[in-house]
C-alpha cells in the first residue's frame, strides 16, 4: 500500500479550523505519496512512447543520485491500484534503477479527466513524434466527446465553442492542423513509423491516410523497394485513384519512380537481390549512406588490388 512521507504530528493551524471540508479534501489529494511500482498501471493505450535511449540513462542515474524529484500524478481506480497519469518515463527510471517505489501525487479523476489530464501533461515534452500528436489529440477529443462536448466542425450554434478549438486555443496546432494529426491514426503502423522518421512529410500522410489498409500495405512495399516515398501531390493522385479504384500495385510503382522537380538523377535498386544485401535493421532512409560507405570501401579494396599488381 502507498506510504504517506510525512506523518509528523502537528497542532491544527489558523487555516486548518476556518477552512472548508472541501478545501481539507482537496488539500489531502494533493499529498505526496511513495507508492510502490507494482501497484502503479500505465495508462491505457499511452499514446507517448517511452524509450530506453540515452534520455533515459541519463534520467535513471539522476534518479540514482537525487531520487525522483519531480512526483509523478496517478488516479485510483475503483480495483484500489493505480493509474498512471504523468511520470512514465520516472516510472521506468525507477525501475531500471531498482527503485520500488514512486513518489506519486494521488488525484481523484474520472478515466475521461484523466485522459485530458494525461494529454495535457504530456504535451510538456521538448520532443513530440507525429504519432504521439496523432493518438493523444485523437484520445483527448473522444474523451471530451464523452463529456458532453462537441468535437465537429459544422453545424454548431452561434458563438458555441468546438472541443477542437479549444483544444487547438491550448496548444501550438491550428484545429485545421489537429485534425490532421488525427488522421494519421489511419495509417498503416509501418508507414506511420516512416513519418516519425522524417521520410514521409506530414501534408502527404494525410492523404495517404485515406487510401485502404489493403492498398497501404502494398504502398509499403513498393517504397520499400523504390527507396522512396510519394511527394504530396503524388499522394493526392494516389488517393484519387484509389477512390476510383484504379491504385493497382502497377500504378503505385508508376508513381514513384516518376522523376521529381528536386530530383535530377536517382538509381533504382529493384529486387530481393538488392533487398537482402542490407541489413534487416537498417532504416530506409540509411540505405543511401550504406550504399555509399559500401562503394567507399570497394574503391579502396580495387586501389589496393591495382598496387599489389603493379608491384609484381
């Protein structure tokens, strides 16, 4: 069970006779507690990843050398255990660090108040991915949604406010921009990890993001094997040809390895011959770099060849 830190006996203050229950209740929530991981839950469907990268070690050893300094924020769950609201990088710190406990903040909130909550917190981070943009507005908007608020944009009496505008009033995207973010939940995950990545710009993943699940895989793997990603208006096309039922594996291919504005000279490398001589963890937007270095390395090896022949 949580371990409130602070048991110290006092006598009441001047505060503590004149105020309200209410404000007494609200005064205990706010409480710091160690609460042990293992009765600590993630939140559902987190949609903000936590990564076990150089972040994360530097974050572990502080944890080692400071403990948690800022404390993490859980509801209780009507099982008794609790919900993880902000703190799930510290939560993983700790225990990598082998740390049992966390120091948590206990607040009472609904699954919906703690979705809003969750998003919002979370939206603190320098560093957000497109996708963790896309699952969190997508979260937040269906929870306000439960919550009796509008999240359309037509058909709204005058001067009532949209969830989404309020949502977009809160942050640096425009509503235009949220929804787009949203739609990048329909995506295929592989073809979402490419946007993350920086190899798909975030105006033709949308488009893309219409086009069937079927058709995206197949979309996938001819990038896959073209090296290469549609530019938007290669997605608008591929979209409307989609919806006329004309996007064939033929037509994917067609596009992009058609020669684009900023693209003088390319090579293309078709094949699983091509495919298998990289390495299966190396990323498609590395392939050019490998190419590269692999081409690098053989120069010198004929250079070398070519010396020991003339030596002989």
């Amino acid at each position: 069970m949580a371990n409130e830190r602070s048991t110290e006996m006092r006598l009441p203050s001047l505060s503590d006779l004149f105020s309200s229950q209410e404000e007494r209740d609200d005064a205990k929530l706010k409480r710091i507690y160690e609460i042990p991981l293992d009765e600590i839950d993630p939140f559902p469907d987190h949609p903000f990843k936590v990564r076990d990268d150089e972040d994360m070690q530097n974050l572990v050893e502080s944890v080692k050398a400071n403990g948690v300094l800022t404390p993490a924020t859980v509801r209780k769950k009507e099982d008794g255990r609790y919900e993880l609201l902000s703190g799930h990088r510290r939560h993983r710190a700790c225990k990598i660090a082998g740390i049992p406990t966390l120091r948590c903040e206990v607040v009472d909130m609904t699954r919906d108040e703690g979705t809003i909550f969750m998003v919002e917190s979370n939206f603190q981070r320098s560093k957000i991915l497109p996708s963790e943009k896309a699952f969190a507005y997508k979260m937040r908007l269906e929870a306000m949604k439960r919550q009796g608020q509008r999240t359309d944009l037509t058909s709204r009496p005058v001067g009532e406010k949209l969830s989404v505008e309020r949502v977009s009033d809160e942050s640096i995207d425009s509503a235009r921009q949220i929804h787009r973010y949203i739609r990048l939940t329909e995506l295929l995950p592989e073809i979402l990890d490419m946007v993350d990545e920086g190899q798909i710009a975030l105006r033709p993943a949308v488009e893309l993001s219409y086009i069937p699940k079927l058709s995206q895989g197949l979309l996938w793997e001819s990038m896959e094997m073209e090296s290469c990603t549609p530019s938007h208006a290669q997605a608008i096309r591929m979209r409307r040809m989609s919806e006329e039922g004309k996007l064939t594996p033929e037509a994917m291919e067609a596009i992009l390895t058609e020669e684009k504005p900023n693209q003088k000279e390319r090579i293309i490398l078709r094949g699983e011959r091509f495919r298998n001589l990289f390495p299966p963890d190396l990323p498609v937007s590395k392939r050019e770099d490998y190419i590269a270095a692999a081409m690098e390395f053989y120069g010198r090896h004929r250079q070398r060849q070519r010396e020991r022949d003339d030596a002989r």
